[in-house]
C-alpha cells in the first residue's frame, strides 16, 4: 500500500484507539453511576449524555470549537499553557471520542443493570468492600456487555468525520484520517485510492460489528 493509504489509515487506527481508550474509561465509569443512581433526573442526563449520537455532526463539531477554540471557554484556559488541540491530531481524537462515548456508556449502563444485585449483596456479607465488590463480582460480570459497548465505540470512531473534519481540519499526514482521505480522494477523482480505503474501513468496522454482536448475546445469557 502506498502513502496516501498507509498515513491516514495508521493515523485512524491511532485517534480511533485513543479515542476508544478515553471512552471506554469515562463510559463505564458514568454507565456504572448512572445504573446505580436514582434520582428523577437519570434519564434526563443519560439523554443529555447520549446527545452526540443524533446530534448532526456539523453542530457537535461546532459546540466542540466553541469549547476547543482559542476564544473557547476551554481552549483560551489551555492556550495559556501553550496548548493547542484544534487542528491537531489530538482534536481529532476528542471529537472521536465524543461521538463514541455514549456507545459505551448504553452498553456499561445496559451491563451494569443486569448483574444481579443478590450476587453483590452476597459479597458485601461475605465481608468485600465495595472496591472489591465492584471488581471482583460487578464488573467481571457486566464485561462482556461493556466490551460490546466498546467495540461499537471503535467502530465509530474509526469512522468518524464531519466532527472531526470541523475540529481537526484536512492536513494530509497530520490530521487526515480514513474517512477524510476518502472524501479527499473521491473530490480528486481518484477512484483506485478512494475504493481502497472504503474497502479498509468496512471490513475493519465489520470486523468490530460482529465481535460486538457475539459478546452481546452471550452477555444476556449469562444475566438469566
């Protein structure tokens, strides 16, 4: 494969993976508060949380450079440290991990809920902490859902474009990632480069689909 495939794909597979990282974490943990909070106002937040996944990706892109942007609200605080994220590669992989986020937080959430609070109880008597609880019986248990979750989140973020094209930008070797160097190739007419990376993209992101589907049976099946 030549450059103009091998640069925006190695670059994809890294915002795609940090991305997923930061999801991962950041979703679980909110999925994990959330099946665990009672409060009238849970699904308000969880609706606010999953906003990115209908929003259309031009306003998320604009809502991340209000924040993201020099004059942002958090971008003029980072700039005094010399910290610049939007037309890098690492605003491209907190507008992936934006869009990827509530996938992972609908499957830890979904996870969560469905351990059986008598398992937990039963640890909490045989004389575990809470800490241990939560890893030795909670999460073990609510794994294979939260995997699911994430997989699905890499596929997203692997994918992923209008936001990231707003934030990022279009910089051949620097913030181009797969789906922008297709809509590149396809505005140059160069059909060989544009069917190439579609082929990369849909076999990785169905690759993802499928091990996503098997986790998310066998995790039910475990729950009854």
């Amino acid at each position: 494969m030549t450059d103009p495939v091998w640069v925006p794909l190695l670059l994809s597979l890294k915002v795609a993976g940090w991305a997923t990282v930061i999801s991962a974490i950041s979703g679980t943990a909110v999925g994990f508060w959330l099946s665990r909070w009672r409060s009238p106002a849970r699904e308000l937040v969880d609706s606010i949380l999953t906003l990115p996944m209908v929003l259309p990706p031009t306003v998320l892109g604009y809502y991340l450079l209000v924040l993201l942007g020099r004059r942002g609200l958090l971008g003029e605080v980072l700039a005094k440290w010399g910290i610049e994220l939007v037309f890098t590669w690492q605003g491209a992989v907190i507008a992936a991990a934006v869009v990827a986020f509530p996938l992972v937080l609908k499957g830890a959430r979904t996870a969560f809920e469905q351990v059986d609070p008598q398992l937990e109880a039963a640890a909490r008597v045989l004389g575990l902490r809470e800490s241990s609880v939560f890893f030795r019986v909670t999460l073990p248990l609510a794994l294979r859902g939260i995997m699911a979750g994430v997989l699905l989140a890499f596929a997203r973020a692997l994918g992923e474009f209008g936001a990231t094209l707003m934030v990022a930008g279009n910089l051949p070797g620097r913030t181009q990632t797969l789906s922008i160097a297709i809509y590149e190739a396809v505005q140059a007419g160069d059909d060989g480069t544009a069917n190439l990376l579609v082929l990369i993209t849909s076999v990785t992101c169905v690759a993802a689909l499928l091990l996503a589907s098997w986790l998310m049976p066998r995790r039910r099946g475990v729950a009854t």
